[in-house]
C-alpha cells in the first residue's frame, strides 16, 4: 500500500454530482434526473431515449432539489425544499412542459409531509400539514394543477397515518407511554374524506377554526380519536424493528416488517378485507421473507399492483431475495451488467422500463436504462465521472466482537489498498499502524452500509485509516443489538467504539497514539464523549452538529417531534422525571467539558431543527471560559448537516488541515474552497488556514 498517490480534489468528493437519480415517467417517455444548473441541483428532464437533450425543468437557486419524483398526470413532477435547513418542508409541483413551479403548502412555518401519490388519483396528493396544530399534521388532498386541498383526517394525537391507493385513511399509530406504539383502525372500516375544502392555494385559512368542534376549514367530516379502535400493539422492544410497509393495490393485503415474537425483522403479509375489519383481527401473518442474521430492509414492489417481489437485508452487504418469479430472470441479468450492488430506482407504469443503479466501494454510481422485452440494459451516466479518474480505493468488511460479546459490523478503508475481484472480507494489514480516523454514524437508529463513502475514500486518499462500526443501538441487526442501546448513550455504545478502535490496534491497522474520532449528530456526540469521558483515548475530534447536553436536547425537539417524544424517552431517558435527568446529567459531555485535553472542532448549522445551536454554543462557552481552545465554525444558512456544496467543500477543507496537524496526514491546499462559502469561524480562526482571526 502507498500513500502517495495524487490527492482527490475536495471539489470532486465533496461538490454536486455530474447528474444523479434518473427515473422514468409513468408513461415510460420522459426521463427525469437531477443535475447542477448554474452550480445549483436542479431537475432535467429528457426524452426517455436521449438523456443529451435533457432540459432543467427547475431553477432552484440557493440550497439545491434532492428529493424529487414523478406524479400520474403525465406532466407533472413533485419535489420538497426547506429555507436555509430548517426543515419546514413545503411541496411543489412542476409542470415539465411550461416549466412552470407552484408551491402546494404555501404556509410560513409549515412542515409538510408527502403521505401518498397513487396512480388511482392522478391529479392529486395526499399531504400532511400541521399548520393547525404545530405537532400533528392533518392529512389534506391537494390538486396538483392549483393546490386547493381538501381535508381527509383532522388528526388527534396520531404519530402518523397509512393511507392506500384510493386516498382512505387504513392505519393510524399512537405512541404508548412506555416508549412502544398501538396501531388503530378505523371504527367503520376506512376514514371518509372530507366534504370540504381546507383553504385555496395561498395558503390563507378557508372557512374558520373551531377548537371546540374539532373541525379544521371547510364543512366535511374528519375523523377524531374516538374513530379509532385498537388493531394490535407494538411493544417497546420491538418499535425500532415493526413497522408497516404499504397495502397492496387491493387494498387487501397489508404489508408488515415484524419482529414480534422473534428477534430479526421479517416481511409479513396479511389479508386485511377493508369491508370487513372485524376479519382482520383474527388474519395469521404470511412469512414472507426473512433473515435470521439481519433484518430485513428493503423491498422492491410492482409498479401497479404493489405486490412485494423482492426483499432485502443487510449483514455486511446487502442479499436480495426473489418472491415473484416473474422478475428473477430479470434481476439475474441485470446482476450481470456492472459491478456493485443493484438497485431498482423507478419503473414505468407497463413494467416495460426501469431504471437502475450500481453502487460499488471505489467507483462512481453507474445508472442504466433497462428494457424489458428486450433484455436489454443502455448506459446512461454516472453521478460523478470525474470519480473514474482518480485512486479510490476498497471498503473491506469485518466483525469486531465487543467486550460483552455483541457482534459489531465494521467497515475499514485503507489508504493505498488493493482487493481481489469482490472479497472485501480479507483486511489488508498495513506495513506499520496508520494514523486512524473513527468515523461515527448519526441517529443512533440508523447503520453504516457497504459502498462508495465520500468521506472514507477523502481520509482514505489523505493517508488515514478509516473505520465504521455498528455499535449497539443501530438498526438492521434485529431487535436485540438494537435495544442494547437503551440509555447507554455515553455508557456501552461508546464501549463499543473503544473496543473497535482496541481490535484496530491489535490488528496492527491503528497507531494507538493517532486516532481521531468524527462524526454527525450522534456522531457529533460521540466525538464529544470520546473527547471528554475518555479524554487520553483520541488525539482529537470532529464534532458535526452533536448535542451536548442531552436534556436541552430533549426539552427542544421540534413540535412535530413530540407524539413520538415517548420513544426518545425510553431510549435515551427521560427529562421528566428525577431519576432520568440524573442519567442524562451523567451522559451529557457538557457537564465534563473541563477534562477536554485534546484539539476539537465543533461544526454547526445554525438553523438545525433538531440539534439546536445552543448544543454547541454552550460546550464552546465551557470550553472557552476555562481557557480550553476550541475551533468553532458556524454556517448561518445550514441545518441539521451541509446541503450548499460551497459550505461542504470549506468545512472539509478546515476539517483537513485539522486532521493533518494533529494526526500527521497529506493536506491539498484550502485555495479557493472559501468562496461562496457562508462560513463564520466563531472562535479558534487563528487555526484556520486562509482566514484572520477577527
């Protein structure tokens, strides 16, 4: 393994995608993708046989589209944006033949949740909206041509609703105050929508609101908590892995991951007569898929009957299992067309064209055009063709037992490493113990999955080893590994990342005396723990939006947060009450802010909904009021991570100048990576190359 291979270009790994995310239109003519107009993401639309004759259909010109799909009109995209990161999502609709936008949530302050398109309901969309009341959102049909929404369910008290294909309200979930949940049906089989209309598109109130009759605009009839009766219950320890998929066009067969009475989470189906509910509750579940070692996470259905064909889950990589064979041949040749893992973006109405991806370790993401009837797969682009030309290298996998004999999915990159044909489970041994980066993972109920990682191939290419692992309480690995998490935030999760770090250094991977630990949100925290529980463990960190104080974390979750306050409770403890503000005082690295010793960059955005600036404003105020330094970057126009590339580029340019003073790294000159840039190095700018302190 060598080190010095060229530097990869910041801009590259970190900088818009070439274009990314093609689907087909419902009608199988139209292509859509996202691809930068004047630096900005935007949506091109094209011909579905000639992606060089795309034309931007949006213009988006600060944060960028990420999210996006295709309606049933035959005319009409949908996409969601916030303002500067704050989450208050709104929905708009394109018109890809006028060009023309029109926001269909046109409501300061509104937080808008996509419930449902269906094919049944071409001009319209299920939306949820909590303009009415700040933590629930009501469910309205908006028509796409001009917004004016109707009011289906007023909702009182649900965490969320499962619709299906004709627009009824099906399901209902509340939380339960032990952290789990009870899933509720209809008293008369479905929720009629409503016979009113909520207000035109904008965004102004129609009618009046009465909170003594409970009816929100308009004069139709919504549905109220005493509406509902039980179905079944979802217990605390297995929330995290039950979950309802969809119904299938029927509407008779509903579609359940269910790790009740098992430990992995299995797809289930269950004959569900919407005429009849009562028949509903004596159903047996259908085992459909399951895995003993994982659960399962990914389904591909058919386009028009959404009937389930295929499963997945993911252990160390992701397996697809066929249901319907109907699609095996196909999956069998497209397995066969480039290297990587498959994944099926989108499908045309007929079946007869659909998109797909490959995603490897060290290569771009590949998209292709397949055709059916023809077996035939086109080449469309890749998301980055620039990332072809430069030395990316392997992700291995490995499984590093804990201290109380967990299993822990890990992945490893190393710089300057080699693999032979698709074995990643065969770690390369360094020459000597490298300078070492622990990269922790957000949520903490999300995974770290195999494939191209910007961040892994960046330190990677910068001489680091990089190394992830899935400490208990992530997701994916059956309920049991998830539930060991329960109010170990600080406590047996970091354990885990100590052990990690412990087998690295036993394997010769790591220096022991030059390992960094970084991460996002959780991972944020647990920079911050690493650096103040353990504070001889790291030679530094890099905290990227980390709460600190878990009870002021706790007490400012977003209003839409709080029907599911119970689960962050029971998970993490509980604010309200004496015993758990104790644990929390214990967890919180606030509160041992004085034992930091080694150098730390704190990154926020400054309009996070979820971990509020006063996260990192009070740490950096401790830190400094004991004269302990601190980098501090603040970005005005940021949220809950970095969508503007320009604030990308910069932070990872301020990010490897730290690593490379304290760990010994290759550095690529910061240049240019400022402009555009909204960055505002509070405190420590004298740290920062290329900027004065003020």
């Amino acid at each position: 393994m060598s080190a010095e291979r060229p530097l990869i270009p910041r801009s590259v790994l970190f900088g818009n995608p070439d274009r990314a995310t093609p689907t087909i239109s419902p009608d199988g003519n139209r292509l859509a993708f996202l691809a930068p107009r004047d630096g900005v993401l935007n949506v091109w639309v094209a011909p579905a046989d000639d992606p060089a004759a795309a034309e931007a259909v949006t213009d988006d010109t600060d944060r960028g589209i990420r999210i996006y799909s295709w309606t049933y009109t035959g005319r009409h995209l949908i996409y969601i944006q916030d303002k500067n990161g704050d989450e208050n999502w709104h929905v708009y609709a394109v018109d890809v033949e006028s060009k023309e936008t029109r926001d269909l949530t046109p409501i300061d302050g509104v937080h808008a949740q996509l419930q449902h398109v269906s094919p049944e309901h071409p001009d319209e969309i299920l939306v949820g909206l909590n303009d009415r009341d700040p933590s629930l959102h009501d469910i309205y049909r908006v028509r796409i041509a001009d917004g004016e929404r109707t009011l289906v369910i007023q909702n009182e008290g649900m965490a969320a609703f499962v619709t299906d294909d004709q627009y009824r309200v099906r399901l209902a979930m509340r939380m339960t105050p032990d952290g789990g949940s009870e899933v509720l049906r209809p008293a008369g089989g479905t929720v009629r929508p409503a016979g009113g209309t909520a207000g035109p598109a904008d965004g102004t109130r129609g009618g009046t609101v009465d909170p003594a009759e409970g009816t929100a605009g308009g004069t139709g009839e919504s549905q109220g908590a005493e509406a509902w009766e039980p179905y079944f219950v979802i217990a605390p320890e297995d929330l995290l892995t039950t979950s309802v998929v969809d119904f299938d066009k029927s509407g008779r067969k509903l579609y359940l991951l269910d790790s009740r009475g098992r430990d992995t989470a299995a797809l289930y189906g269950i004959e569900m007569p919407p005429d009849d509910p009562a028949q509903a509750g004596v159903a047996e579940r259908e085992l459909l898929c399951e895995s003993h070692k994982a659960d399962i996470d990914g389904v591909i259905r058919h386009p028009t009957e959404k009937t389930i064909q295929a499963a997945s889950y993911t252990f160390e990589r992701k397996e697809w299992v066929v249901l319907d064979r109907a699609i095996e041949d196909d999956l069998r040749y497209l397995k066969g067309v480039c290297p990587g893992e498959l994944e099926i973006l989108s499908r045309s109405l007929d079946d007869a064209r659909w998109t797909v991806a490959f995603v490897a370790d060290n290569a771009p993401v590949y998209y292709y055009r397949y055709d059916r009837a023809h077996r035939s797969a086109a080449y469309l682009f890749s998301n980055n063709d620039e990332l072809a030309r430069q030395p990316l290298v392997p992700m291995f996998t490995a499984v590093v037992p804990a201290r109380d004999g967990l299993e822990l999915v890990t992945y490893v990159t190393l710089p300057g490493a080699s693999a032979r044909g698709d074995d990643r489970s065969s770690i390369p041994v360094p020459e000597h113990p490298l300078p070492t980066v622990l990269l922790v993972h957000g949520g903490p109920w999300g995974r770290d999955t195999w494939g191209y990682n910007r961040q892994h191939q960046w330190l990677a290419n910068r001489g680091y080893a990089v190394i992830s692992v899935n400490f208990r309480a992530s997701t994916g690995f059956g309920k049991a590994f998830a539930n060991a998490g329960d109010k170990e935030w600080g406590a047996a999760m970091h354990n885990d990342l100590l052990d990690t770090v412990d087998w690295a250094v036993r394997k010769g991977i790591a220096d022991p005396d030059r390992v960094a630990i970084m991460g996002g949100s959780y991972g944020g925290y647990a920079t911050l723990v690493g650096l103040t529980f353990t504070p001889e463990k790291f030679a530094c960190g890099v905290d990227i939006v980390g709460p600190s104080n878990l009870i002021t974390l706790l007490e400012s979750v977003p209003e839409y947060w709080k029907p599911t306050l119970d689960l962050l409770t029971t998970r993490v403890g509980d604010h309200r009450t004496p015993g758990g503000r104790r644990l929390l005082e214990e967890r919180s690295p606030l509160n041992k802010a004085d034992r930091i010793m080694r150098p730390l960059i704190i990154a926020q955005g400054a309009n996070d909904p979820r971990v509020k600036q006063a996260e990192s404003d009070q740490i950096v105020e401790a830190m400094t009021s004991k004269g302990i330094p601190v980098t501090y970057v603040l970005y005005p126009d940021e949220g809950h991570g970095f969508a503007r590339p320009e604030n990308r580029i910069s932070f990872f340019a301020v990010a490897e100048a730290f690593l490379a003073r304290c760990l010994g790294g290759r550095y690529e000159e910061i240049g240019s990576d400022f402009e555009g840039s909204s960055i505002q190095v509070v405190t420590g700018a004298s740290e920062v190359p290329g900027l004065s302190p003020e």
